[in-house]
C-alpha cells in the first residue's frame, strides 16, 4: 500500500542518501525550516507530529538560539522579580556552572541527558549535593519559562532526577547555652543566639530586626525583614516568602535575654558616644550600624559556641535545634511551620521527616491510651 502524500505544510519525512538517516522537516510559523534527525522512519513520524503539535501551538521552537543566549535573557528578565540576594546566587549558578556546560548547545538540542550529566560532574568536581539541587531548581524555573515563552515544547529539566544529597545532622544540640559567653562583645549578642535557638530565626532576619519590631510587654515580636550582603552592600529586604512575614511568640527566658541585651545596647551607645549610628536595630554592630553577617560567622558565633560547649555546628543549624526539639515533644507541624516561616507545612514535615518515626510511635501509643485505657508507654528513643 502506498503512503498518503503529505499535503502542503503538513511538513515531509525522508531518508538522506548519503548516511541513511531517516530525517522530518517541517516550515514553522516564522518562516524557519525545522529539521529533527531519527533513526527510523517510525522515530521520524513521532518527531514531526510533535512539530505539528508545537507550530499548533504557536510556539517557535527558537532551534537556533543558544542555550547561553536564552539563560542570559532569562536572567534580565528574572531580575526584578527576585529580591537582590536571590538574583545573585540565581546569576552565579548560570554564570559559572550551567553556561561553561550548556552554553553552546542549541535550545532545541537540549535533552534530559545533558543536565544529568552536568550534575554528575558537578558532584565530581566536589560541588556538594545541596548546592547542585539548587542549580536544578533554578534551571528547571528558567526551563519552565522557556516553555511559557513558547521557545521549547516541553522542560527537558522536569524529565530530569535530582540529586538527593545527604541530609545534615539534624540532632538537638540541648547544650547550648549562649549566656555562657564570657566576654563584654559575646554577652552583648546572648540575646541573638538565644532567639536563634529557641525560635528558629533566620539570621538575616535576626540582623533585620528592630526595636520597633518587639513588644516585650506582649511577648512577641514581628519578622518584616531581612538583612544580605549583596554586591551594593548591605541591604534590608522583606522575607522571600508571606509566610516568612510572621509573629513570633517569646518564651519567658527568651523576653528576660531580650531585656538583658536592652540594657548593654544603652551601655554601649553611652560609651560610644558621637560614633553610634542609631539604626533601630536590636543586634547592630559596636557602633549602631547593621551587622556584617560575614563577621557573625566568622568572628562572634565560633567564639560564643566554643564557649558554651557546642559542637563545630553552623549557626543554621541552631534553626533545625528549634525544629527537631519541638517535634520531639510532639508539637504539631503547623505550629513548627508558622514558627519557622515555611511556606507550607510539606517543607517542614520534608526537612525533618527524620523525626517521623518517633510522632508515629508517640501517635500509636496515644491511640492505646486513648482506646483502651492503657498507660503510655515510654516514647521510643530518637535514633537521629
């Protein structure tokens, strides 16, 4: 039986005589001459029918730009849509590790093996499994919008498995005692590390916060902001997230190291006299201005934790201390979500779903008391 003779813009296949490769051609809606190379004339069939289905769909199938062409002008477009610290890792993660990779394949040559291998040579190379996750995320949002601007079919990046690094220790560091700092510059930051440790603040939003932001008469405070080192300086911005944008409830002993930390700050504006800079802020440097987070790391907090007996930890890792304790206690993760300022509930139960296995336990020995009137037994020992 003879094949149908395709009509005019239905777009032809063929087989090239000089190496028998099977090939679909098809006339786009800009003018431009589509080819896609198959292996059989079966594999061809299917590839024209998906250039008929993206001419249908009015997209242009952009073939011939290149993939650094299309990442650059991604990035100025996505550039007043993030906040500045946000853009700066977004453009460092294209400048250096997908453009050098990438850059000079075609947008429509990209397929999911090309990502993959570039993460495995990343993870070779000693980039670590988080950092290559985030390269993922931002070229799979860059990919995603790729496809809303109709250059591409489909997001070869969603086709793509990310690395799954291996999860940080996430046990409880109930040592910490960040009053047992003894010198004048630690003291003068107790109050830091235990708001820190107790609500899980971020530490931009610790360097952020202003007085005007705390009520030690209610016991709460609000987080509006955060403070980044960007490359025009410092700079306050608001939370990435709405959720970020939160009350925050202080304990007794968190409001006494507030009020403690009050009292030094006025001490300290005193003796720096003329120099202090009032800025508002609840943790600003020696002389009223806002912290280098830089420093905070560097400098203060190794001092502070090696004085309190901690572990060589980060000081991120005082967020996941309030995290874990309060699901050990059997807090509900909602409550640890709000607390934390995620923005949904399915972040903080995926980040610490090291803990489920012991609510389940604690749940199942609930259900015994709550059913049949036995005693709760004691709660299973948390492995991690």
């Amino acid at each position: 039986m003879t094949a149908r003779r395709r009509g005019k813009g239905e777009g032809s296949i063929y087989r090239r005589a000089s190496d028998g490769r099977w090939v679909a051609a098809l006339i786009m809606q800009d003018g431009r001459r589509v080819v896609r190379r198959a292996s059989s004339r079966k594999d061809a069939a299917a590839k024209l029918e998906l250039l008929l289905k993206a001419r249908a769909d009015g997209q242009t199938l952009a073939a011939h730009q290149s993939t650094a062409a299309f990442l650059t002008e991604w990035l100025a477009v996505v550039k007043n849509t993030v906040a500045p610290g946000t853009f700066e890792r977004y453009e460092q993660y294209i400048r250096v590790h997908a453009i050098p990779a990438l850059g000079r394949i075609r947008l429509g040559r990209l397929t999911p093996q090309h990502f993959q291998r570039l993460y495995q040579d990343k993870l070779a190379a000693g980039l670590s499994p988080t950092t290559v996750s985030h390269l993922h995320t931002v070229l799979h949002g860059a990919f995603a919008e790729a496809v809303r601007w109709g250059l591409v079919p489909r997001n070869v990046v969603a086709l793509v498995r990310p690395t799954q690094g291996a999860r940080r220790d996430r046990r409880p560091h109930r040592r910490a005692s960040p009053s047992a700092a003894g010198r004048r510059r630690r003291q003068s930051v107790e109050a830091l590390f235990v708001l820190a440790l107790k609500t899980g603040m971020r530490r931009g939003e610790l360097l952020a916060l202003r007085w005007d932001d705390v009520d030690l008469d209610k016991g709460m405070l609000q987080v509006h902001g955060t403070l980044r080192r960007t490359r025009e300086g410092l700079t306050f911005g608001t939370p990435k997230t709405a959720a970020s944008r939160r009350k925050v409830v202080l304990s007794p002993t968190s409001m006494a190291a507030v009020r403690r930390h009050q009292v030094r700050q006025d001490e300290e504006r005193r003796t720096a006299g003329d120099l202090w800079q009032d800025f508002g802020l609840v943790f600003p440097n020696t002389v009223g201005r806002p912290m280098e987070p830089r420093d905070l790391l560097s400098d203060v907090y190794p001092a502070a934790s090696q004085a309190a007996g901690l572990p060589p930890v980060t000081f991120h890792a005082l967020r996941h201390t309030a995290a874990t304790l309060l699901l050990a206690e059997g807090e509900h993760p909602k409550v640890v979500q709000e607390l934390l300022g995620h923005a949904q509930v399915s972040i903080t139960l995926d980040r610490y779903s090291h803990m489920t296995p012991r609510l389940m336990s604690n749940a199942a020995a609930l259900m015994d008391r709550l059913l049949d009137g036995e005693e709760p037994s004691s709660p299973t020992p948390d492995s991690g």
